[in-house]
C-alpha cells in the first residue's frame, strides 16, 4: 500500500522572506505600542510585560486578554496594520520553489488570516498552499504551544508523523519534534538530531523529499 504523503506545516514572517526584511518587525513595533497604549506603560515597562506574558501564555495576546481583556480580533487588527504591500514584492524563485513541493502545504502561523492573506499576496504565493491555520484556528494559542500543533494535525486527518513543519524558530521546531511530527529550520542551524537545517526557504524542496 502506498504510503500517504505527508503534509508540509509552513510558518510565514521570516520563514518564506529573509529574516528581519519584511512585515514582521514592523508587527512586533506595533504590538510594543499597543501594549504601552492599553497598559499604560513606557517602552521598557512594556517589552518586560511582553516577555512575562510569553513566558506565561504564550504570547502578548495571551495574557492581554486574560489580565486586560482584550479583544483578539481588535488586538490582531491593530498590530498587523503594517505596510506588508511596501516591504514584500512578488518573489518568482519562491513560487518556482514551492511549485516543486508535490506534498500538500498549508500555512501555520500566529498571524491573522488577514495579514497572512496579504503576505502570500504580495510575494504571489497564494494560490500554492490548501489552506491557512492561523492563530484565530488556534483559538489564539499560538505556537510554540502544543495545542495548535494538536488542532491542525485533528483538523486534516494526518497523525505527527505524517506532518513536516518549515518554520524559523527553534522553539515551535522543538515542539513539533517531542510530538514526532519531521521538521525543518529555515535560516538557524540545526536545534537537534533529526530536524533538517536550510539556508533559505529556497532550499525547502530538498529537505522535505
């Protein structure tokens, strides 16, 4: 019996662009402004909170909407309001290469759909992936916790072991790795015996043959 094909989980800010030159800086810049605005706190009160609230939940979302009450779609609206269209051009070597990919992808992101959407768009990418997983799926608990990893591998039908996840931070690789699920770094070397470490998304096609 043939084998079935595993499914590529594909992260997005600098993951399918270099590291540091597109949209995703200017996200975290907003997230610090947000966070001064609702919280009342100057830049160094603010990006120490952050920091508690990753620790604690996962993200700054998390423990705003927990201590704050925070509205997620108000937040993720707030902080992805960012000129993605400016910083990102359509990117031909990106869609020769994940062209090449015969195994189904689908993005999987702490991004808004929205903001994920307008990402794809802009490098011309939209239209090679199945679907999007992004943190409004993860019922906004992002990666690197287990819970949206569960959710997506439930959602299409596949066990971890037939899940590959392409994604930049060594922290959701290692996650993906304690559940047995393949994994790829993209621009870090290798975390741990068994993750396969790329330069570039460019070089993707390889690492998940």
């Amino acid at each position: 019996m043939r084998s079935k094909k595993k499914l590529i989980l594909v992260d997005v800010d600098d993951t399918l662009y270099p590291k540091g030159t597109g949209p995703f800086p200017h996200v975290n810049r907003r997230i610090d402004d947000y966070v001064m605005a609702r919280c009342s706190l100057g830049i160094d009160e603010a990006k120490e909170l952050r920091r508690r609230y990753i620790r604690s939940y996962g993200s700054t979302l998390g423990g705003l909407m927990k201590h704050y009450g925070v509205d997620p779609d108000h937040y993720l609206k707030a902080v992805h309001d960012v000129p993605v269209e400016d910083l990102l051009k359509q990117d031909l070597q990106l869609k020769r290469t994940l062209s090449g990919i015969e195994n189904e992808m689908v993005v999987f992101s702490n991004g808004s759909a929205e903001y994920v959407k307008r990402v794809l768009k802009a490098l011309g990418v939209s239209d090679l992936f199945r679907d999007l997983f992004t943190i409004e799926f993860m019922d906004f608990i992002p990666k690197p916790r287990e819970y949206p990893y569960r959710k997506a591998i439930e959602l299409y039908g596949r066990r971890p072991e037939e899940c590959v996840l392409v994604d930049d931070r060594v922290p959701n690789i290692r996650t993906a790795l304690g559940m047995g699920m393949g994994t790829v770094v993209v621009g870090s070397d290798s975390p741990a015996e068994g993750v396969r470490a790329i330069p570039d998304i460019y070089a993707i096609e390889q690492a998940v043959s």
